[in-house]
C-alpha cells in the first residue's frame, strides 16, 4: 500500500512543488486584494488547499492524456504512468478523488464562488487536449492557472470587480512567459511529435516575445495598482519583479536548455516579489 501512495506522489508531482507555487502566488495575490488585507483564516485555508488539490489532480489527468507522447521524451518518460508503474485508470480514479475533495472545500463557500471553481475544474482538465491543436496553451494554462484570482474575488466580496480580470489577464501574459520557457527545453522533442507550443509558434523571436509577455504582466499589474491607489510599496514588488524577469531574459538568450529550465523555476520568485508588494502596500497603507 505505501509503495502505491509512493507512486501516487510521483504522479501528482509532490517531488516537484514548482507547479503549486505558480498557481498558488495569483490566487494569494486576488485573496489579499480583494480582502484589502489578510482574508478570513478559513477562506484563506480554502483556497491553499484547494489551489494544492486542483494542481495535483491536473498533474494527474495531464499524464493520463500525454501517457502515449511521454515516452517518447526524454524528460518525461519515466513518469509513473508512462513507464507503466500504476494503470491509466488508476490516474483517473487519483485526480477523481482529488477533485471531489477539492470541489467539498468550495461548498463552503458562496454560490458564485462555487459556479466559478466548475469553470475552473473544466478548465483543468481540458488543458492537455490544447496542445494538440492550439498554436499557444500556454495562454490557456494561464488562464486555468489564474483562475483562482475571479474566485478569490468572488469568495471576499461575492463579486468580481474589473480589476479581476486585470489581473487574470496579467497572469496569462505570465504564463505565457514562463511556460514559454519550460517549452524551449522539449521544443525539439514536440516538433517531432507534432504538438503545439508558443517556444514552436514563436521561432526564431522566442525570447523577444517572453520579454514582451513579462513587460504585459508587469504592466497590467501596475494598471492594477493605479486603479486601486497603491502606493511606492506596490510598486517596489513590481520593480522587483522586472529585475527578475530580466534575469530570466539573460539566462534563456542561448536557449540552452538547461538554463530554460532554470528560468521557468526561478519564475516562483517573480511571484512572490509581487506577492511581498502586495503585502507590504496592505501593511503600511
């Protein structure tokens, strides 16, 4: 039994913590926002939990429906169901259940809130299929990942106000930039399989196209803080985080592959710099 927790864990990635953290730091981004300070203790239990639950069983269905291109790539073909440790259906069964407690925390919470976490489960679960037909997912991940920013919104205030959506649509350009990343270090291994990525629509202006998204997320992130009246704190955060998106911009401008992937991880400080803004604006004002 514990060997098959072990692989469980292997599935839903809680070795690699990255993919919790970029989808954490929005949503904590919209909950503080919206509370104007720090949320309700459970709200703001709800949504960690969640945001790990969702993350996991995405991870879950992800290589579910990549298990027949996984083993066709290096990096990813000794996951646990590519290299056939534990059955496609036992996947399916993992990210059920990690759904349905996921979707048990929402109750909890208002109707609108609830309305908004179905989106996002259907959101979760259809992002794999984009890579087969849309020339940029990562835009679509970016929305399946800054999903709990209308959510948080919904849950402190029971609406969900314009700059919402602003910073939805921030969170997108950052996706979109640091996912970007993370496909320049399989490009060669997906064109072969004829999948689609923006590191492939992108070509040969990669790198000039991430600096383009990180400058949008930055700056829908500080049309954020202009409507809302944030003050220099905000803005620090703001300035922190293009320091360390120019950073990334240094480390990827070889496309070594290495140093892709070194950039896309190093993307959960980008968060947190932002985050830290947030937080001390709320602090001092």
């Amino acid at each position: 039994m514990f060997e098959r927790l072990g692989l469980y864990a292997k599935l839903v990635r809680l070795d690699k913590p990255i993919g919790t953290l970029l989808l954490l730091w929005p949503t904590l981004w919209g909950l503080f926002v919206a509370a104007d300070g720090w949320p309700e203790p459970a709200i703001l239990c709800i949504f960690v939990l969640g945001t790990f639950l969702m993350r996991s069983a995405g991870c879950a269905m992800n290589d579910y429906f990549d298990r027949d291109v996984d083993r066709h790539v290096a990096r990813t073909e000794k996951r646990v169901l590519t290299a056939g440790l534990i059955e496609p259906r036992e996947a399916l069964y993992v990210a059920a259940v990690l759904g349905l407690v996921s979707f048990i925390l929402v109750l909890f919470l208002n109707v609108l809130t609830i309305f908004l976490a179905l989106i996002a489960a259907i959101l979760a679960v259809t992002y794999p299929l984009f890579k087969r037909f849309f020339a940029i997912p990562q835009a679509y991940l970016g929305v399946a990942f800054g999903f709990g920013i209308p959510m948080a919104f919904a849950a402190v205030q029971n609406e969900v106000p314009n700059v919402a959506w602003v910073m939805l649509l921030a969170n997108v350009c950052w996706a979109i930039a640091y996912d970007t990343e993370y496909a320049m270090v399989d490009r060669d291994d997906d064109l072969r399989l004829g999948l689609k990525t923006s590191a492939i629509t992108f070509g040969r202006y990669d790198v000039a196209l991430v600096a383009l998204c990180y400058l949008l997320a930055i700056a829908l992130l500080g049309l954020v803080g202009y409507s809302l009246s944030y003050g220099w704190p905000y803005y620090l955060g703001l300035l922190l985080a293009l320091g360390i998106s120019a950073l990334h911009l240094y480390w990827i401008r070889d496309r070594d592959r290495q140093a892709c992937f070194k950039a896309f991880l190093h993307n959960t400080w980008l968060g947190a710099a932002v985050f830290c803004g947030i937080g001390l604006q709320l602090t001092l004002y």
